[in-house]
C-alpha cells in the first residue's frame, strides 16, 4: 500500500491519514511510512528485503550444539545432568564449572 500511495505521488502524511483510516490500529507507525518513502526516494524500487547471507556473527558451534541438544533432549532431569558433569547433590563439594562444562557426556 505505500508503494502505491508513493507511486500516486501522495505525500508521508497524506498516506499516514488514509492507511489510518482503512486499517485502524494496524496501521504502520508515521516512522514506518516515512522511512519507506525515503527509500522510494531514493531509488528502490521493490519491496524485497535485502539479502543477507550465512548465519548471525553471534551463531558460534558452541552455541548451535547447545541448541541442537536442548531440542533433541527435551526432558533432561536435574539427576542426569548432575550425573553428566559429574556433580553430587551435596552443595559443600566443590568443582570446576569450567572442566565440567567441557566434560558433558549426556547419554
């Protein structure tokens, strides 16, 4: 619809005002309309989203492996994973969270 309303040469309030009142609260917000007719402005022509490639810079494997293992082991009781890192219940023995972490075998 902005394309539209930007392609019969109305202006970003003028657009603002009849989205309003066809679409009530569903309307974009003013900002949202006058970024798209900045963008229009400015040349673009479709309304595709530009590509972006390959995975988020934050998806580490570390963290992917998390993920894929929260998912595949969706009821993991507190015993199996005290039992995997190789901790107790009784909170007055100490380890290392470090090699524990890294020691994590849950079968």
């Amino acid at each position: 619809m902005i394309v539209y309303e930007f392609r019969c040469q109305l202006n970003e309030q003028d657009s603002n005002n009849r989205l309003r009142l066809a679409f009530y609260d569903d309307t974009p917000s003013p900002a949202t309309i006058y970024n798209w007719f900045d963008e229009f402005k400015r040349g673009r022509s479709d309304l595709t989203g530009d590509l972006r490639e390959g995975r988020p810079s934050a998806a580490t494997e570390d963290g992917i492996s998390a993920v894929r293992l929260v998912v595949e082991l969706t009821r993991v009781t507190y015993q199996r994973i005290w039992r995997s890192l190789g901790i107790s219940r009784s909170p007055s023995q100490t380890f290392s969270g470090q090699e524990a972490l890294h020691s994590v075998d849950i079968s």
